[in-house]
C-alpha cells in the first residue's frame, strides 16, 4: 500500500503537478513542527514518512 503525505493536492493546485525532483522539501508535523529535507522528493519523503508524525507537504 502507498503511504500518501497530506498537502500534495494543495502542491498540485498550486504548482500544476505533483511534486518531483530535487529541493529542499518543507513538511509539517501533528506537533505544528515545520522540518527541511534537501534532496529528490521520493527520498524526502521517505524521511518524512520515517520521521514525522503525520506529516505533510507545505507549499
């Protein structure tokens, strides 16, 4: 099963397309926490999954 992060719908309506690539990736935590992961997203995310509870992606 796929884990999906919150906020990619917002990412998509702002941006016009999922997120991919390299950057620095901005997810929020349940604690209201913002963290940084620089990389690919796919690797970001990973992380995030890891890392975070219930995170999600900020645009």
């Amino acid at each position: 099963m796929r884990k999906e992060i919150g906020g990619v719908n917002q990412y998509v309506f702002t941006h016009g397309k999922r997120p991919s690539g390299k950057g620095a990736w901005a997810f929020k935590g349940a604690d209201g926490k913002i963290t940084f992961i620089n990389g690919l997203y796919s690797e970001a995310k990973k992380q995030a999954l890891k890392t975070i509870k219930n995170p999600v992606l900020q645009t």
